[in-house]
C-alpha cells in the first residue's frame, strides 16, 4: 500500500515527498507558491473553521479534535474526489502548524489511510 505522509509547510520540499497536497483551509503565512512546491490546494478536506478555532492546537483538545474531525471527514462530499486524484500513489499532506504531531493533517492522514483500505478491500 502506498503511503501519506504529512510534512510542514515551512520544511523543504523532497522528491522523496511524493504528490504535495496542501491540506489548510487558510495559505500558510510568508510561504510563496514557488517555495510551497505544491501539486494540490485541497481547502474543503480541512476542518470547519468553528472546529479549527475550537481545537486552537491544544493538546489537551486533540482526542476530542480527532474525534470531531473524523466525523466532519465521514460526511465531506469533498473526500471521494480527494480519494481518486491521489490514487495509489505516494502522497504528502502539507500544513502550516507548528507542531508535527497533534495538528489535523496527522488526522486526516491516517482517515485518508483507512479509507483507502476500505476501497481497495484489504
């Protein structure tokens, strides 16, 4: 199975990172595009804005920001779509929080993960 992985913004751009799909709603802040070496800018598969200002990166949130976001996620018309312009290649879900570990792209990644699997019946 092909991999997502999820990568900062702010960090430079691999080859190794495979498709770079930027997954915040909002540019992050001082990033140019040539620098964000983007292939996608998937906004709709963000949080909604009142969860992303609820969750407010913190940690003590971020069990029940999973839980909320993979809901929100379970509903999103935008996933199919997401889904089949990633197909089974190596994808990088980019964002702009500052910590690598309890941000929605870490969420997203592993939802991302699990319905990949659900469609490829394994």
């Amino acid at each position: 199975m092909t991999t997502i992985l999820t990568k900062r913004a702010y960090d430079p751009p691999s080859p190794q990172d495979g498709l770079r799909v930027l997954v915040d709603r909002l540019w992050p802040r001082g990033l140019s595009k040539d620098k964000a070496a983007l292939d996608h800018w998937m906004k709709e598969l963000a949080p909604t804005t009142a969860l992303r200002k609820w969750f407010d990166h913190r940690p003590e949130r971020f069990a029940e920001f999973k839980r909320r976001y993979d809901e929100e996620l379970q509903h999103n018309p935008a996933v199919p779509d997401a889904l089949a312009q990633m197909g089974r290649r190596k994808v990088t879900l980019v964002y702009g929080a500052r910590d690598p570990a309890i941000n929605h792209a870490v969420v997203l990644a592993d939802f991302l993960t699990r319905s990949r699997r659900k469609t490829s019946g394994s």
